[in-house]
C-alpha cells in the first residue's frame, strides 16, 4: 500500500496524523482539501507532498468546469497558488506544481488536459518509488554488517510514495541481510520519529531504539553510532540542507565525533535555484504542536506563554559527508558533483 | 518560600513532579522517603538534592535508636549509602553527606550529634542560597542589556535551596535592569525547561520564549542568541562538564556560531577527583519519561518497543567559555583556574 494514491476520482492518503494508534485513510474530493491536508501535516514529507500537490492538480483540472483551454489553465494555476502555499520549505512542493502545469499547458482541449494531468500525477508517483529503491541501492553501499545508525524525524515509505528515502536506505541494507540497528530520534515537537518510524521499522522487522533527541551526541560521544542518515525538504546548489528542525545540531555532534552525516534525498529536492541554504524560507508552525503534548496526563507548560516553533533549520555543507541521491552519492565539493547528479535526471 | 526546608521534624520540598499545574508540599518523614523523593525526582537540581541529602541525614539520625555513638554513626552510614544511590550523577549528593558524615563523627554523644546534624543541613542550605547570590553577581557582569539568553533544563530556585545557578545570574540581570529575554528549551525528556523554568521565569517577570530543544541551533545559527547559560550536575577537574541531557549538542551549536557558553555551578557541583569527564557515570533512567507523554491525546509510539533514555550527557571543556562560580569565572585553562576557584572555598 502506497501512503497516497488516486482511488476513484479521490486522492487518497494514510492520515499520519493519527499514527501509530489508529490507521486510517483519507480521501480527499477537492484540491482544497489536499492543500489542507498538507498544511495540517495528514500526509507530511518533502517527497510525499510533491505526489500529493501532483494529484491535487489532477483533482482542480476535474474540479473546474472551464470549457476552454485558457480558462482551465487559468484554474489550473489558481489550484497550484493554493497547493503551493500549504507550506512554504520543501521544494519538492513547486517542483512536482510547475511538472505539472507544464504538462497541463502542453496539452490540447481541456479533456486532454484533464487526461494528461492524471497520467502525469500517476507518472510521478510511480517514479518516486522507482527513485527510492535507485536510492535505497546507493546509500546501503554505505552501511556495513553490524552498523548502528541514526536517523532523524521520518523519511521512510509514509514520507514518500512509497518505500522510503534515508528509511530506504535502511531498509535495503536489512533487506541486503546486514546486521543493523537503528537510534530513532523521537523528533520534537511532532515526534515523526517516535510515532512514525518506529512504526515502519515495527513493521519492516528491523531493530531499534527510541531516543530523545537530546541523548544523539551522547550516543554519538559513546562511540555507539556508526553513520547519521536524514532526508531533507530542500538542499540549495552549495549543499546547504534544510531539513527538520534539529538536523543541524545533529549534523554538529556527527562532525564532532567523526561519525559520517548523509542527507538522503530524491533530486527533485535539490534547488539548484538558491546558492546556499541562507535562502531557503523557514516555515513557523503553530504553537500548539509544543504545547500540546501531555505529561502524565498534565500540560507541559502554563497557559498563555509565548512559544515559538520553526519547523526546519539548515545545516552548513561543510558538515555534510556525502548527499545520496538516485543517481549516485555527490561528495564535496557539492557545488559541481550535486549539480551533475541533478543533471543525470534532466 | 525555598524549594526544601525542615519544618517540625520533616523535610518538606515543593513536589516539582506536579509543577506548573499544582504547587503542592511534599513533607518526608524518614531518609528513606527523602531517597525516594530524589529518585523520583520530586526534588532535582544539583544543589537542590544535595541539601536534600544533608536534611535526609538529620532526619536518619532522630530516626536511630542507637543509643550509643558508635551505633548511631553505623546507621548513618547505612542513610548515606541508601541516599547516595538515589541519583549517581550530580556529585553535590555525596558532597553533603561527605560533609554530614563527617560533622557526625566530629561530634560528641547521640544527643550531640543528632543536633549537630540538623545544624548542619541548615547551614549547608543557608550556604546554598548565598553562593547562588555571589554566583548570579559573578554570571551577571556577562549580560548585557538587551541580550538574549538560552537556558536549558531548569537551574532556578527549584533546582537549588533557593535562587538558582544560571536561572540565579539571569534574575541577577534582571535585577539590575537589564532588558533581556530568555529562550528556553524544553528540555526533554522530563520537560523541566517547559514545566519549571517558564513557571519560574513567569513569577519573576522575566520576559521568555519556549523553544523545542531541536530548535535551538536554528535561534544561534541566525543570530537570535547572545549567551548560553547552563548548570550542571558535575564538573570535572579539566572543565568536562556533565549536565542535562542535549547539553553536549547545545554547546557544540553554540561554539559553531561564536555564542558563549557557560555552565553555571557552585563550587560544590566540582569533582576535582575526576580528571575528566568521561568518569563521571551516566544515569539511566526509565523508559517512561520518553514514551509517556502524550500527543494530542494519544500514545506518541507503539506498544512494546526498546526505549533508551540516558539523563545527561558530557560536555567537553574545549566548548565551554568559562565557567560561572560563587569566587568568580574560571576561564580556560580551566585545569589550573577551576582548582582556584574551589580552593578559595575551602
């Protein structure tokens, strides 16, 4: 089963929001409803919100009742406007939008247009699966019988398509037969670590152990951790990495301690566009998703204080050992040696 | 009021488990539940366990019947092993039954020494809160007006008799009339930055933001912070630093953007029996305080799985700028001038 698919004129999602209790699907009629499941995170993860603005599109090019061709287009980019201010960091967001319009604005009569938005979506769903397993294949060459390995927030098939990106990594080397364990930052504040890949990994037959972020460095100081995979929601030309907020102190203690630090990530996150990661927009996310968690059944804070929550950060490229990608790893200098494996899907 | 104090022939503490929602008493009537109070956690803080530990002796020596001197100290040797087991890391809890046991044997007969004791812990509170006063003097020359200052976990009145370590120089600030605000991390797993220092820093007046502990690289990296200030639960000869788990990354963003880094600590919290910090022993602590918060109501991981959740982490003394104490800023290299400032207390 996919994390998100086209099911009878719907586009339809595992709602991660409510994992690892309650599996459940949603199924959403409109584009507007896409773009509201993005923005509340009920599919979340750079890869996996790029199929869904893509199915999104499929969904408002059936929506409009344009007759012609302009006025379809004209709905079509009022529909990717829409999807596109979901949320503002990863790129993978605008990228699968312009495939898209693109595609739409080199189709015929509406009913062609219509047509050839589905395919398209469908096309690039089944690409990403197809680029994860590529990915999966690079990134386990790094992962040695007996490895222990560290990984932040979620990057596996619930933040794809399907299969994964750093989690795939992951799961190739297990499905290799290497002797692996993986250290699962538990990922404040949404926790996509404790509530999401502990439930993948659960159920992939791969061990773990679920830590507070905050315990990485130890783990890293102690000697215990052998390599650091993450994935990420934009990577500018330079090698900077946007990715979940934490990264960065993470990619620090893996730099502190000669442990290796590689981003994993699909080339359509690669933003050759932005020169360094300075650029990359921040989002902020409610207040609520620190403050509403429970402590023994008790909140975790006074009412009424102020609380501020960026949802990502960018790590510097020089803390950056390598970044997997589907066409191969790209070691520094990043500049030219990304920019090539970007160039290899073009 | 203080965090813990003797009253009537008990040792009451603020009960900081049930913090910000209930202000509620906890009064121990024997050692044994003052041992459980630490492990529990119902009182934290370095300095604050360490008075604990000085009150759990008095009370040790009113609940012996021995009736002889030698007697009595046989079983206040048995309460100082049971105390000491409490907590392993923070050295301030074998500091003060050193010193206790010590007064004991230096006394005169049962009826002596049990007042000898309760003397003692008195004077070793009384002496807390005025070191932390020296101290905040000492740490507040370092702040400027209109500084923005990260803290972690909590160093205020409730981790100490009264006062505090780095929440003590930051009220010292603020005092003076410094404009300045504090980002605070939430300190997981326990949460003692969102529960107890936002509480404290409310009553205070201190103007604050809660931050996720992933967050605060982010805040340094684009220049939001001026000073980090921390406590610690011991200090090694050379300047490691052992504290609060997510301390080490902190201090490593900290150095990588020119912040300045300064653990906050009386003398006591010092083990120059230790010439680093790799021999200070890490508590494990249990699974519960990772997995038992809650997550919009629901279980934030699977049933089941292999949490790992290690209560503090060592800082290596090349990240720290000085460090803060009562007799003033010991400055690298902190071998020669750590002893100094111990040395002036004995």
């Amino acid at each position: 089963m996919r994390s998100i698919e086209w099911h009878s004129g719907t586009v339809r999602m595992i709602d991660q929001r409510l994992l690892p209790t309650t599996f459940q699907m949603l199924e959403c009629e409109s584009y507007e409803e896409v773009a509201d499941a993005i923005r509340d995170m009920a599919i979340r993860g750079a890869p996996a919100i790029g199929a869904a603005a893509a199915f999104g599109m499929a969904l408002a090019a059936r929506q409009s009742s344009a007759r012609d061709r302009d006025g379809l287009l004209s709905d079509l980019r009022a529909a990717a406007e829409r999807l596109k201010a979901a949320r503002p960091t990863a790129v993978n967001l605008s990228w699968a939008l312009s495939r898209l319009m693109k595609r739409a604005k080199d189709g015929g009569d509406p009913a062609a247009i219509r047509e050839r938005l589905l395919e398209g979506a469908q096309a690039l769903a089944d690409e990403d699966v197809e680029i994860n397993r590529r990915l999966g294949e690079h990134g386990a060459a790094l992962i040695e019988d007996g490895y222990t390995i560290l990984h932040h927030c979620n990057t596996g098939a619930l933040a794809t398509v399907d299969y994964g990106t750093a989690l795939g990594v992951i799961r190739t080397a297990h499905e290799q037969g290497k002797q692996i364990h993986v250290l699962v930052d538990e990922t404040r504040p949404r926790l996509q670590g404790a509530r999401l890949t502990t439930w993948e990994l659960q159920h992939l037959d791969i061990s773990f152990t679920l830590i507070a972020d905050n315990a990485a460095g130890h783990f890293m100081r102690s000697g215990q951790v052998d390599i650091v995979l993450v994935g990420a929601d934009r990577v500018a030309a330079n090698g900077d990495v946007a990715n979940k907020i934490g990264t960065y102190k993470l990619a620090l203690a893996a730099q502190d301690n000669g442990v290796p630090f590689y981003p994993c990530v699909p080339t359509s996150t690669v933003d050759l566009s932005l020169s360094s990661g300075d650029d990359i927009p921040i989002e902020e996310r409610p207040a609520e998703e620190i403050i509403g968690v429970t402590y023994h059944g008790q909140p975790i804070a006074p009412d009424g204080i102020q609380v501020a929550n960026p949802a990502f950060d960018v790590t510097p490229h020089r803390c950056v050992t390598g970044i997997v990608t589907e066409n191969g790893i790209a070691y520094p200098p990043l500049t030219p040696n990304l920019r090539r494996m970007v160039q290899a899907s073009t």
